[in-house]
C-alpha cells in the first residue's frame, strides 16, 4: 500500500494513497467541522463545511473529496475558513425554517451543534421562511422539509446501504427538495422498506419517529458506519 | 373628545395600553384596555403535527407555559381518543399546581404588592419589587421562595422550570422519582407558612381599604370555571364547565367543554388583538363573564381541603355572598395558593405517581379535538382540527386574559371615574389605580417575562382639536 506524507496544520500526517483530507485529518486527530459527510456511505461534497486550503491552489478545497497527494500543505483553521464555514452556516439558517425550541431534535442535532461549535451567534442574512411542507403519511416516520439542509446523507444511505434508492432531489436552487420516488407522499412509496436507516442518517430533525415530541428524537448515526464495515469485512458470514 | 393614554401599562405580563376618553364635562366618558402585540399563534401551527402543539404552544408564554402544554397534551389525548393512564393525570395534576402556584406568587408578590405595599400614590422610582425588598425584606424573600418553590415543581416533573417538554398527547413522558416527592414535600411547609403570611396582610389590607373593594371593578358579571363533576367543587385540570350570576345563581351548569361554541362566542374588536369572548346567550357585550381565581371561588361549591375550604367561607362572607370586586381577586389569588399546597401534598404522597405506567399511544382517531383545563388566570380552550394525518388544519386559543377583557375594560372605566374628576391635573397615582385595575386580574398578555417595572409611562391629554393640553411623563 502506497503512502502519502502531508503536513495538515503544522502537523506531519501520513495517509493511505487515495485517501481524501479529511480521511486523513481525522485519523491524525484533527478535527474538521461536517455535515453532509457520514461514514459508510459515498461523499457529496454538499455542505461545503470541511473547505481547508492547500498551499499552491487558488481555490478552497472540500476537505472530503480532495485525495491527499505527497508534500500537500493544509490548513484547516484560519480566518478566512472560520468566516466561511459561519457564514455557510447562516445560509443555512435563513434557507430553511429552524427553531431549535420546538424541534424534535433538540440537543441531538449536527446543525444545532456546529452553530454553537463554530460561534455562529447571530444571522447576518434575511430569513427566507419558505413555505414548505410536513408528510406523515408515512406509518412509523415523517419528514419535516422545513428543517431539511439538502445534505442527502438520506438519498445515499437509501441508496448505498438499504439499496432500496427511495430518495432522490427534486427541483432547483432554494426550491431544491428530498423526494420519495417521484415524488409520491412517503406513506404510498412503493420502493420504502421502512427501514428507518435514512432517520438515523439525517443530521437535522427533518427525518423523524413518528409522535416524536420536543428533543426526544436521538439518533445513533454510527451504526450505518458500522453496518457497512461488518458487511465488508464479513462479520457476520455464517 | 379628550383622550387620555397610558401606555406602557407597567407591572402586568405583557405590552399593553390604556385610553381614557374624557367626555364634554370634563370627566371620564369610557375606558379601553388595548393589547397591542400580536402573536399569530393561531396561523402560523397550521400544518404541524398534531403532537408538537404542547411544546409550541407552550412557547405562547414564559410565566405559564404549563398552562398550554398540559390544554394542549389534553387537545391531544382527544385526537388520539385515548384517556391517559391514571399516573399521568395525578402528574399533570401536580405540575398544574405547581405552575398556579408560581404565577399567583409572582402576581402578588412581584406585581402587585409594591402598590399594597408602599401605598398607590408612593414614588413610581420605589414603586416595584425592588422597593418591596428594601422596606418588607423578609416578606420580599418569602415571596421570590415560594415562587421558587412552585418553579421547582414544574422543573422536578418536567426536567425544565420554564418549557418543560414533558406532557404529551396520551400522557407524560417521566414519572416522578421517590426522592422528587421527597424532596417536594419536606419543602411545603415553609411554602404554605407564606402563603399564610401574604393571606394574613391581604385579609388585613382589604379590612382598612374598603374604599377599593368598592371602586376596583366592583360590578355584575358572570363567572365561569371548570368544577368537579361530581360534587362541583374547585376544579384545575379536569371537569365540566359551569356558569354563575352575580347573585350565586347557576346559569349553566355541566357543560362539557368540547361543547364550548354553544355557550361561547368570540368578538374581536378594532383597537386591541386581544379577542373578546362572551357568554353567547346573552350577546355581545352584555354577556360579559369573569374568569380566573375569583370566578372559580365564586362557582364552586367548595374546594375539597380543609385549611382552603375555611378560608372560602371566610372569602364569601367578606364579600357577602358573591365576590363581585376584582379586587377580592388579590385574595382569591391567596386562597387558591393555599389550596395548591393543600393539593401538593395529596399528589406528591399518591404512590401512583411514581408509575411507570404514564404515556397512551395512538394514532390519529379523531380529526377534531377540544382540551380545556384552568391556567392560573382562568378557563384556556385549545381547539384544533387535524387532516387525518394529524396534521394541524386549524387552531383556535380560547386565553383566560381574553375573557376577562370585557370585565377589564369595565374595572378601569369604574376607577376611572372615581379617581379622575378633574382632568386638567391628573396626579400620577391616580393613574396607577387605573393600572392596578388590569393589574387585579393578573392579565397575562403572553410575552414571557418582560418585567416593565422600570418602564415610563407617558400620558398625553388631547383636546377636541387634536392639541396636547397636558403632558405627563415618568
């Protein structure tokens, strides 16, 4: 196996040849804010929250999908990310309809949580508000778009994990929205198993237990990761 | 015709205005009390789920939340068409306590009690709880105790003190712990020894101020709360709905509250977002009715605890049968705190709240629902219609403050009339007593806890042609 040596922050960090930045940053302990990444499934590059920047490129690179290469110098911490990555995450406040108080997961929530980790203390953009609908017509599960950041860790996890690909995106720019099939209410799906794996996957509160109150909705986000490694490695091949 | 206004009204919960209309004579013609924040709670929960109302609803207020979620968790249990395990009605039971208990501590000793205190017409730069504190030390940290006490109810059951997400639609999601009800109970002692002090001062300010029994709001209307069914006794949580007359007199007895639009209607009038419900038989605005403590001492036959129950017949007897003055509202508001802790003891010594059996699960069986329960300042409605996916198509609030608005109106124009016969100078503690008037009712205009003790009044007399005569500001 062919390694790389890179210095990320100061630090001298070696990698597995084709593994991405953050790949590598997170095996040398340092910490690189995300989103749409989620372990066990394909990378989006959706969120732009992990942009570090490589000496000798012009341009700010997602962490998640830039391999690392021999020599490369990162920084994944300084001015200029903090500001973007706050700012990435206002936009995503004022697009959707967040209110945190009243949330399903309240104190279980990737965004809620970044917001606070990266000091976002206030929202520099006019909120949108968009009108945009709940479905429950689902038995067991609902979504709530309101509350939906497009990351499509669901749309993948449907598709690489389940293999059922009941997700999908509709629409463009601000109208852009999560889908089941082509766009039947979630309860008539006729490709959904009702696995529930997409809710586990969601980092927001917009894919939820039915009859789910104030943050009682907890998400064990690991386990799709896990799940995909015992499948690799065969864990459980009787 | 001349208008007088104070605006902000000070020491009540919420943003609220008052106009005196002076009339040719020279004296007060009409008084309005104007609500002039605006909510949207009504609109902007449709199309939610069902079962996210007692949070969100919750949010309509920081002094009395518990009031809203637990109508709104009750909403629920109706759409689900389950009736909740026996623990979790002793439970909210007990945190509905707690909550009348804080917000009528709050009342008096926060709101009102500077005015009782240290006189009407004392300096409005003393006049607060801040002056309380300096010249009734001990009385001023009773109160902020017991308010506390009634606080930790709330946050012992529900994990929160202000918000607690814990009533739900089919029950409550914790039960208490042995050593919550413990821990409660070694508490309530002290609470209702200073309950028994402010009920002592009150009872002894009302023998040496008669003078504002009289003038404070002291008119006919009806009165409505909801009673025990069995014997009509003092009632919070549960019940049916029963209406008096200023005489005693039972105008409506046994009405289920999923039946309210027979008895009650809604108008809303131009100048305030409050809305103004009346007993609809009577039309508007002759079927004026009262609600909150007084109402619930005056329909009741009795409350059903000992210490509560002797202070009722003293309560009558003061008030010579039926209490008609919202001032009498001040000792309603006492009596009701001893019937909390009264209440408390029962509930926190009931093995059955430690239940693990708490919460009903359902689905969608009915798409309209109704959920009534006494907030501490009266009769709250919710009322909501679902799609039969649970999905909220429409909402209606039925807010204790919004019944008493008629009465209120009816209070200031009184004390207005009585205090404020020249007005070419009008001293600034006359003006106080016509705030006193809304303060009597404990409006709570649902802005969380925005206190205004500091805030200026600022009152402007304007002729016929439109031109300030008189300016008064503080």
């Amino acid at each position: 196996m062919a390694v790389v040596t890179l210095t990320i922050d100061d630090k001298p960090v070696s990698a597995r040849a084709g593994d991405s930045v953050l790949a590598a940053a997170r095996e040398a302990g340092i910490r690189i804010p995300t989103l749409c990444h989620l372990d066990g499934v394909s990378e989006a590059a959706a969120c732009r929250l992990c942009l570090v920047q490589v000496e000798g490129r012009g341009r700010l690179q997602a962490a998640c999908v830039t391999e690392t290469a021999e020599g490369m110098i990162v920084r994944t911490q300084t001015d200029t990310l903090r500001e973007y990555r706050r700012m990435i995450l206002e936009l995503l406040f004022t697009e959707g309809n967040h209110v945190c108080a009243v949330c399903v997961a309240n104190g279980n929530c990737e965004l809620q949580s970044l917001a606070a980790e990266l000091g976002m203390d206030h929202v520099r953009y006019p909120y949108l508000n968009p009108a945009r609908p709940v479905d429950v017509t689902h038995k067991q599960y609902a979504i709530d778009h309101n509350r939906c950041i497009l990351c499509t860790r669901c749309v993948r996890t449907c598709d690489e994990i389940e293999g059922a690909h009941t997700w999908d995106v509709a629409g463009r720019g601000t109208l852009s929205h999560i889908v089941a099939d082509m766009g039947q209410p979630w309860g008539e799906s006729v490709t959904c198993t009702s696995c529930g794996k997409c809710v586990q996957a969601c980092p927001t509160g917009a894919l939820f237990r039915q009859g789910s109150t104030v943050a009682e909705m907890t998400k064990d986000r690991e386990k799709l990761g896990d799940l995909v490694t015992a499948r690799r490695d065969k864990k459980w091949t009787v | 015709m001349k208008r007088i206004i104070i605006d902000p009204v000070t020491r009540i919960e919420g943003h609220a205005k008052i106009s005196l209309f002076v009339g040719d004579d020279g004296r007060i013609a009409d008084a309005r009390f104007h609500v002039v924040e605006f909510r949207g709670f009504e609109r902007f929960c449709v199309g939610r789920p069902f079962g996210e109302m007692p949070s969100l609803t919750a949010r309509v207020c920081g002094i009395c939340p518990v009031s809203h979620l637990l109508c709104s968790a009750k909403t629920g249990d109706a759409i689900l068409g389950v009736r909740p395990p026996a623990a979790a009605v002793k439970l909210r039971r007990a945190m509905n306590l707690g909550q009348i208990l804080q917000s009528h501590a709050l009342s008096f000793f926060h709101l009102s009690s500077p005015d009782l205190l240290l006189g009407f017409d004392s300096g409005p730069a003393k006049r607060n709880v801040f002056g309380v504190i300096q010249s009734h030390p001990d009385l001023a940290r009773a109160g902020i105790r017991l308010r506390q006490f009634g606080q930790d109810v709330i946050e012992r059951l529900g994990g929160r003190k202000i918000h607690p997400a814990w009533a739900v639609p089919g029950g409550v999601r914790e039960a208490a712990s042995e050593e919550t009800c413990r821990e409660l109970l070694d508490r309530l002692p002290e609470a209702r020894a200073t309950v028994q002090t402010a009920l002592g001062f009150i009872k002894k300010y009302l023998d040496a101020h008669t003078e504002e029994v009289e003038v404070f709001g002291n008119h006919p209307s009806l009165y409505m709360a909801l009673v025990r069914p069995a014997d009509h006794g003092w009632e919070h949580h549960d019940g049916v709905l029963r209406i008096t007359d200023h005489t005693g007199k039972v105008v409506a007895d046994d009405i289920d509250p999923a039946d309210y639009r027979t008895h009650i209607a809604e108008e809303v009038e131009r100048d305030s977002y409050l809305k103004s419900p009346y007993y609809r038989p009577l039309g508007y605005p002759g079927g004026a009715y009262r609600v909150g403590p007084l109402a619930r001492l005056n329909v009741c036959t009795t409350i059903g605890t000992p210490l509560a129950d002797a202070e009722l017949v003293e309560f009558r007897q003061r008030a010579g049968g039926v209490a008609n003055s919202a001032f009498l509202y001040h000792l309603a508001r006492a009596i009701e705190m001893l019937a909390c802790t009264e209440w408390l003891e029962r509930h926190l010594t009931d093995p059955e709240i430690r239940s693990p059996r708490h919460r009903a699960e359902a689905g969608v069986n009915n798409l309209e629902a109704v959920g009534c329960s006494e907030a501490p300042r009266g009769t709250l409605f919710h009322h909501y219609t679902v799609d039969e996916h649970g999905l909220l198509t429409s909402v209606n609030l039925i807010i204790a403050t919004g019944q008493n608005n008629l009465p209120m109106n009816r209070t200031i124009t009184q004390i207005a009339q009585h205090y404020i016969r020249d007005t070419s100078a009008i001293p600034e503690g006359f003006l106080n007593r016509v705030e006193h008037g809304i303060r009597c009712y404990d409006p709570c205009l649902s802005c969380s806890t925005h206190a205004h003790g500091q805030m200026p009044l600022h009152v402007q007399l304007i002729g016929a042609d439109g031109g300030v005569i008189a300016e008064v500001k503080r």
